[in-house]
C-alpha cells in the first residue's frame, strides 16, 4: 500500500488550509514525559527564581548529516552565514524557499570538520536531506525521530536542560566545581565518572543553564547524579505542560506554517513528504481565518530573525529576502492579556492556557496581527501572547484586543462576525524577558 504524500492530502482536501484547519485541536505537548511533575506553576517558578531540570530526550528530530560536502549543503540551504562556525558551536538554523518564507528553523550543532545534527521540529531536517539527496551533494544521512514516531526503541541522545538562578551552583556540585566557560551556544566537553558528553551553553525564557547531551547509555546515569545533587536546592523537574511555555517569554515562534504548500517549483518535494508528517499533521485554527495558505506564511523578518540572515554566500531564497529586507514587514511583539479580562472570557481560575491558535489582533475594530502562541505564565500573573502585528502598532504600550474564539473555517466569511468575546492586552516587547531581550548573547 502506498503511503500517502502531503500533495495527495492537498488534493483530497481541496486547499492546504482544508487539509490544516482543524478548529479547536488539541495543542502539542512534548510526548513520553509527564505533564506535570510538581505542577505547571511550581516547575515555571523554578526556572525564575530557582533551578529546573527538563527532559528533552524523547520529543526532539535529529537528523546527523556527515560528509565532505555536508557543509555546502547547509550553506545553500540555510539563509544564515557559516563563516567561523567552530566544531562544538551550535547556530540557530534558518532555511527558507525560493520564495523567501521560513521553512521552519532548527538547532545545527557542528560535530566534527564534516558531521552536523540539525534537531527540532522536522520540517527543515526533511527540506535538507531532500536538497541532499536529489542534488548529489556526497553527504550521508541518518534520522532518529521522536520517541512517538521511532516505533521502538530509545533515543541516539540524551537531553537535559538545567535552568535557573541556581543552575551554576547545582552543576558545580555535580561536576565538583565549575564548567569551563563556554559562549552562548557553544558546547565543552565534559566528564562524569569517566562518562563523556556535552555541555551546551543554553537557556530558556532568559534564565541561565546548559543543555547536557550525549549518547543515550549514558543518560539514566547523567539525570540520576542531577536529581541527586539538586535536591537541596530545590530542584524542580519540568513536565510536558510548563516546557511548552518559555518560548513565550524568549520570543521563539514554535513552527511557523512552512511556506510549501503553493509554489508550483515545489511540486515533487510535497510529493516525497509523507502526509503523516509535520506539514501535514500541525493544525490551524483560531479567529483568524483566511482559505489562502499565503497568508499564513512568514519570512525571517517578520520573526524577527532578519539579524541571523547573511548574504555573504549563495542560498537558496536569497535574492528573495534581499528584497525582503527592504519591504516592510510584520512585527514579533509580546502581548499581555489584561487579567481581569482573562479572567472574564476563560473563568475565574482559568487553570493552564495554551495554544498555537492564529487568533485576531484588532485595534479599534481593525485586523493589525495574529497571535502565534499565548500561554499561563504564573510568574508574570497572565497570559502572554507572542505575537505578529502590523510595525505602526508594536510600539510598548499600544493598546490591542485579541479576538477569542475559533472560527469554523470554509464556507463561513473570514470576516464574519461570530460573537467572539475580545479580550483587552497591551503590545510589549519581544523577547518579554527581559534578561532575554538585554542579556542573553552579551558574551555570545
């Protein structure tokens, strides 16, 4: 039996945005681990004010690419510069189509002279080990999905983040004193009891910490020696529910709509995509409706990634985001949902909020934006909404009402009325965190 591609869904549905919209689907959560361990408020508090262990052994797609021309690969697909890009160092990685929207971005560790480990959410793994592979780069490629879709069996890697205040002193008392200093981004080679890793400088909603990883064997071992050292300190493990929310605060935009489904040039790589897969399983939904796809799509710019994009060497999409750059562009801002007004339209206690729903952002009854993530932040005391507005209304302090509801989709006016309760908020920067937005890459 033939395994359904992405374009046979597209043509079964009628549109990329019949096949996504799926009005009041459940958010993703990151699988295998517990949704909450001490509660999603108490594992949010950690990572603020003490130190918090989180897990992302199971739900991350790594594909390893090794190869002479495994760097060319990435170069020509990735809009970013690699020059001086150090073996230990990771980078944000940012692919975008010839048209200049964002495939979706991932995380590029650079292993060794000629092997790399692109990891997140697989759309950006699929658009280079396509490019790979039907363009003859002498590359190689292995895949280890997520442990929901791996069928069996444990990971390559293990992963653990610890974050907080007391993140240094937790990891001086397991490794008996400090790590050696490491840039943001950049990994060192540790030891544990004669067991080697790495230790990636890394963070989450601005806080401090590191993202160990290292061969799976090693990881029960690795966490036991975390849990057993961070005890006194009161150390939190964080659960599915709490790990969904710092991007948020970081202003990370989880998996923007990959800008795929139309461009006719792009016929033959929706047919190598497998419907069951992240471009055609990711939801759409929220008030904000429209049946052009288009619409969804994002460049760097508007994700405020325009600072990681380099023309200092071909790629693909690079004559298109020159022009781009040059066009005015949405904004990434934070929105703080008025409490009161949370209150009023979700509950009293309106308990955990999460969603990746495009909801309406209006001022004075007119479209500006869309939400792309709004989530409980217990710290802050609401719900904050990272966000794309039109540049005339992200300035901090603008007043803006988020339209909260789900629009049913075709065969309903994008702009109908439906009754939708607006709920007041005001712009804020992005990232909200403010240590994020002023201190995160002083030293990187």
């Amino acid at each position: 039996m033939t395994t359904p591609s992405l374009q046979d869904g597209i043509d079964k549905a009628g549109s990329p945005v019949a096949l996504l919209w799926k009005p009041g689907a459940a958010p993703w959560t990151p699988e295998v681990v517990e949704r909450e361990y001490a509660g999603w408020r108490q594992e949010q508090a950690a990572w603020h004010r003490g130190v918090a262990l989180l897990n992302l052994s199971h739900h991350m797609f790594d594909l390893f690419i090794e190869g002479p021309d495994a760097l060319r690969l990435l170069s020509e697909t990735g809009s970013n510069s690699f020059e001086d890009f150090a073996v230990g160092q990771a980078k944000q990685f940012v692919p975008v189509t010839a048209n200049g929207h964002i495939v979706t971005d991932g995380i590029l560790a650079r292993d060794g002279e000629q092997s790399f480990t692109l990891s997140g959410v697989p759309a950006a793994q699929h658009w280079v080990q396509y490019h790979g592979e039907r363009n003859g780069y002498d590359v190689s490629f292995r895949t280890d999905p997520s442990s929901a879709f791996r069928k069996g069996g444990d990971p390559v890697l293990f992963r653990y983040q610890v974050q907080g205040p007391l993140a240094a002193e937790l990891i001086e008392r397991v490794f008996g004193g400090p790590l050696p200093k490491t840039r943001f981004f950049h990994s060192s080679p540790v030891e544990l009891d004669g067991r080697r890793f790495r230790a990636l400088r890394h963070g989450m909603a601005g806080q401090a910490g590191f993202e160990f990883i290292g061969p799976w064997e090693h990881g029960q071992y690795v966490q036991d020696a975390l849990l057993r050292e961070g005890e006194p300190l009161g150390l939190v493990r964080v659960g599915a529910l709490a790990y969904t929310t710092p991007s948020v605060e970081s202003g990370w935009v989880p998996s923007p709509v990959p800008g795929i489904y139309t461009d006719p040039e792009l016929l033959e790589y929706r047919r190598q995509l497998a419907l069951f897969g992240i471009e055609g399983q990711r939801p759409l939904n929220g008030s904000y409706f429209s049946p052009d796809i288009e619409d969804y799509y994002c460049t760097p710019y508007d994700l405020g990634y325009g600072k990681v994009v380099s023309f200092n060497h071909d790629f693909i999409g690079r004559e298109a985001l020159q022009r781009a750059a040059a066009q005015p562009h949405r904004a990434k801002v934070t929105l703080v949902l008025d409490p009161g007004e949370v209150r009023r339209v979700l509950g009293q206690d309106p308990g955990f909020v999460l969603t990746y729903s495009r909801h309406r952002i209006e001022h004075q009854g007119r479209l500006v934006g869309v939400t792309m993530q709004t989530a409980s932040i217990d710290p802050v005391g609401t719900v904050l909404g990272l966000s794309l507005v039109d540049s005339p209304y992200a300035t901090p302090g603008t007043q803006v009402e988020v339209v909260w509801g789900q629009h049913p989709g075709g065969g309903t006016a994008p702009e109908a009325d439906l009754g939708f309760p607006r709920i007041r908020a005001t712009v804020q920067a992005a990232p909200f965190n403010q240590h994020a937005r002023t201190l995160y890459r002083h030293n990187a």
